[in-house]
C-alpha cells in the first residue's frame, strides 16, 4: 500500500525537519517545502494527501497560498502559527485550512490531527465511492458495487453478460456504442461478423427486464446506424 504523502511547508528549517522525522517515524512520506513558491510546485508535482502549512512565509502569507491550493485541491490543510488570536485563527479556516495550531505544538499532538484528518478524508471518498456506484433513475436502481438492479424496488436477476452491457452503458451516458465495440467491452474479444446479432439480443433480454415496454425503451436508446446509448437525459434528471 502506498504511502500517504504529507506537504511540510516552514520556512523554518528545524522545525521543518522535526515534522518530517516524526511523519516519517509514522509510516508517512513527508515532503518539505520553505516557500510558497516552493510549496506550489510540490502540489503540482506530488499531489499530497495532507498539507502542514506555517502561516507566515517569506515569499507569502500562508492564507494566500492556502487559496491558490484549494484551486487545485481538496487535501486538508493544518495551519501552523505563532499568533494566537481568535481572528488569525477564522481568517486561516475561512482560506480554506481545516485545523490551526499554534507554535510552540507537540509533535505528538500535530501527529494525532493528521492522522485524524486522513481517516475523515478517506471515509468522505469511500462515501463518495459508494454514492457514485449507485444509481437511481427513475424506478430503476442499479448498484454496480453489489452487482444488484431493482426496477419499481423488487429485484431483478440479469446475466453476468447483461449486467455488464447495462454497466458499460450507464458509466458512458453520452457515448453512442456501436454492437461491435459492446461486444468487444464485454466479451474481450474480437468481434467477428455475427457477434453483432449476439448483441442485439442480449440488449433485447435486458430492456424486457428493465423497461416499463420494449416498444418505447426509455433506459437503453437505439442510435439508428449507430448503437445504443443510456438515456443520460434521465440521469441529469435524477442529479
């Protein structure tokens, strides 16, 4: 499993190479910057995970490069500080930090926030993971985590095969895929001549057991000379 990456940026040397030693004593990569300009260049380069970024630098105010990150990024931002009046500290949080300590902090404090701001940020993106597996359109609900579809909420068994043209579908709401290349996703093999027709039904089976009426397909759309697509509308409706 990869390291989680933190960015240290402290212009101030000791200080700097404390955090990284403790950060590297706890399994993490630490990245040390002394500047703003350096800092921004590490963003780019190694996208961290977490940033420690001293209020005060010399070529800028943490404030101001914390608002170029959030340009970029969604990392979580421990500011650190030697003022400690309330004002600094709102002024910090509403450029976007997520945490404030103030100097001089125990190194086993600062380690504990990182961890505990790590841990929420990855369940948020598991959170996020989840909800983006489901979806609900209309009276039909497809899970692609549990590999569970359920139309008017009663359960409904398709194929490994159908589940999987449904799935490639649905992840390309705007793409048109002709029968060639659906089958070509699916199966992973070439499409010969009459792998086409083998498609077609397939796509027959699932609107049966899907659609409200094969006659008018709401869900799976038919491009004429083309393929078949999701119906994305639908999916806009849903957002």
């Amino acid at each position: 499993m990869a390291k989680e990456k933190i960015l240290v940026v402290d212009d101030e040397q000791a200080i700097n190479k404390l955090i990284c030693s403790y950060l590297t004593k706890e399994q993490f990569t630490a990245i040390p910057a002394y500047t703003g300009e350096e800092a921004l260049a590490a963003l780019r380069r190694e996208n961290p995970d977490l940033i420690i970024l001293d209020i005060m630098l010399p070529d800028t105010e943490g404030t101001s490069l914390s608002l170029d990150i959030r340009k970029v990024s969604n990392a979580p931002i421990i500011f650190l500080s030697a003022k400690t009046q309330e004002i600094d500290k709102i002024i910090a949080l509403s450029a976007g930090g997520d945490d404030y300590m103030t100097k001089p902090f125990m190194p086993g404090e600062l380690i504990a926030r990182v961890k505990a701001h790590l841990r929420r940020q990855n369940s948020l993106m598991q959170n996020l993971q989840v909800q983006q597996a489901v979806h609900q359109v209309g009276n039909l609900k497809i899970d692609l985590n549990s590999h569970e579809i359920f139309v008017n909420d009663e359960e409904v068994n398709l194929t490994v095969k159908e589940f999987e043209i449904l799935k490639l579908l649905i992840e390309n709401p705007r793409k048109v895929f002709p029968a060639s290349q659906i089958f070509e996703s699916v199966w992973k093999t070439t499409c010969m001549a009459n792998d086409t027709k083998t498609v077609m039904v397939y796509i027959s089976t699932l609107r049966k057991k899907i659609e409200n009426t094969t006659d008018s397909p709401n869900y799976i759309i038919s491009v004429r000379g083309v393929g078949y697509k999701f119906n994305h509308a639908l999916l806009k409706d849903a957002e």
